[in-house]
C-alpha cells in the first residue's frame, strides 16, 4: 500500500482526504473530485459566484487584476476578464444573468453578461469596495465599502437605494431572509453589527469576548443562528440571532476566510488557509451542541472557496505559490 500511494503521490494523483476523529462515520468525508488549474494567475485570490444556467464558476483573483470563468461541464478555464483593480467581491444575479465584481483597488462594482462576459455596468460605491450579497428576493446587491459602510443596489440600474454607516470597514455580511435585517463582520472592532435597510440605521452591536477579528460569516435563519469565522483566536463562534449571545465557541482552522452552512447535512464548514490551508467540518446536533467531526488540509493559501449545494460539492481556490499552481479544487460533500 505504501508503494501505491508513494507512484500516486509522484504523479500527483493522491490528496489527502478529510480524516474523520475515531470513532466517526466515513460519511463525514469530503472527498477531492478533480482538480482545475488557471493559468495566467497569480498572487491571492479571492470569493466565487456560481452561475447554474452556464454552470460557470467565477473567480475574483485579487492580485491579478481579473474575472476568471471556470466552464464546469468541460472543466476548464475558458476566460480571463483582465483590467479590474483588486476585485474582491463576488454575486451572479438571476434577474440579470449578471456576474457582479466590487473591486477594492477604485471603489467600483462592474457587472458582466454572465454568458458573453460583455460589461453592462460600472458604478462607483466608494473606497475599498469588498464583500458582496444578493438579498434573498433577488432584486439588491448588498455591498460593503470604505471606512464603515453597506450600500445598497438595485439589481437592474446598480444605482444606490440605501446606505447604512458602521463603526468600521466591514467583511463578511448576511442579509436575512423575509426581514430588513442585515448582520455585519466588523473585525476591526471586534463586533457584530445589527443593521436595518429600511431606516438605514444600527439596531445592535455584539461585542465579541471569546475571540476578535472575525471576517467570515454564515446565517442560518431557519435554527436563528449565526456563524462567525474569527482569527484571534481561531474560533467559530455560534450566535443566538435574536438575543446576541455566543452560545459555543469551538476552535477552528486559522485564518479563516468562509464559513458555509450546508442546510441538507445540517453542518458547517469553515475554510482556512493557515498552514497548509484546510477544512473544517462542524455538526450541529439540535442546535446546542457543535462538535468538529473533521479536519482536511487543502493547500497553502487556499482561504476563500464556495458552496455550491445543489451540486454537493465545495470549490476551494488555490493560489500560486512556488510549488504549487493557481487551481480550483473540487470536493464532493457527503449527503
């Protein structure tokens, strides 16, 4: 056996698997599908958007100035949408069969034909445009910006609708489903804020006393609760939504950048890319308790991904790093 994975790992075949504690089911197994290299790319890469009418996965590679479109059915890199500055943040729009890009370099938000890539619109939001979401309904593009702001757009003019001043820059954000509410990452301060886009004012602020700089976030509305990346120290904090308090606090991977909710398992993963980068998978049986069932490595670097739960599978973005290629990896999700 040991001959058999040493030829595998010479013809860069074999990747370590999801490695499940003692004791736990091989049903917690994240299993690597394939492998999508992107040539051309370098430096760090930031979110994903996923398109299921093309079946295109789109990738905001931070430090190379560009868009790029995985074409998933054939499994490669088809375009590169060069000539953006710093994008970062990332949403496909239904309503407009949109790829929607904010760049952190010139405050603009850029939106593409999702199938011809042709650009449609650019807007100015302001400084440091980053994290991205569309509202549950479809018809706003929530974006975060500047010394402390969220802006809202219209999903067809991009023009501003709203704009909601925080106490610093935001990261990761949620827009709550069939309320005005919207939780925002606020690592600087080491808070959660509670805003509403109907007065465009703070209704909340959660101090964070477990742990501080938290930037990625996952909502589950349904179970009203929410879930915080932080990276000193590395946790997962679990709020309760509707009284603020932490109500677990795990550890988790280092340098944490996403945080998923996978409604059908009913588990968390948080993706990291300290060291050699991993995957962490949470279970959260009834609510009250959330027991790390297992670890993955990925590769160094590898923080920013995407859930994609109609496919059953995770995409991780790997950099360039010497030894190592920019690709995207595919994980197959257990049900």
């Amino acid at each position: 056996m040991r001959c058999v994975i040493i030829v595998l790992a010479v013809l860069g075949l074999y990747q370590p698997l999801l490695l499940p504690p003692p004791g736990a089911s091989a049903k917690t197994e994240l299993v690597l599908k394939r492998v999508i290299p992107m040539p051309g790319v370098s430096g760090r890469i930031d979110h994903l958007a996923y398109d299921p009418e093309t079946r295109r996965l789109f990738v905001a590679a931070l430090e190379n100035g560009s868009l790029e479109v995985i074409d998933l059915e054939k499994g490669e890199s088809i375009k590169s949408v060069s000539g953006l500055k710093e994008p970062q943040g990332i949403v496909f729009t239904p309503a407009t069969k949109r790829v929607v890009v904010s760049c952190g370099g010139d405050g603009t938000v850029h939106a593409y034909d999702a199938t011809t890539l042709e650009e449609k619109l650019t807007v100015d939001v302001g400084d440091d445009a980053d994290n991205m979401r569309l509202d549950a309904d479809g018809r706003f593009v929530v974006v975060g910006h500047g010394s402390g702001a969220v802006s809202v757009l219209d999903v067809q003019t991009l023009k501003q609708t709203a704009e909601i001043k925080l106490p610093g820059h935001p990261e990761a954000f949620e827009v709550e489903r069939g309320t005005s509410r919207i939780y925002v990452n606020v690592p600087g301060g080491d808070e959660v804020i509670v805003a509403d886009r109907s007065t465009q004012g703070v209704i909340a602020t959660w101090k964070l006393a477990e742990a501080g700089r938290n930037f990625p976030m996952a909502l589950d509305a349904t179970h009203k609760r929410l879930y915080v990346g932080c990276r000193r120290s590395a946790k997962l904090l679990v709020i309760n939504t509707d009284s603020g308090a932490v109500v677990a606090s795990p550890e988790c991977i280092g340098d944490a950048d996403e945080v998923f909710v996978d409604a059908k398992s009913g588990r968390v993963l948080v993706v990291g890319g300290d060291g050699s980068g991993g995957v962490d998978v949470f279970e959260t049986k009834d609510q009250l308790a959330y027991t790390k069932l297992a670890s993955m490595k990925t590769a160094a670097g590898a923080r920013t991904g995407l859930l994609v739960a109609e496919l059953r599978s995770l995409f991780v973005a790997v950099p360039k790093r010497p030894g190592q290629q920019a690709e995207i990896r595919e994980y197959t999700i257990p049900n």
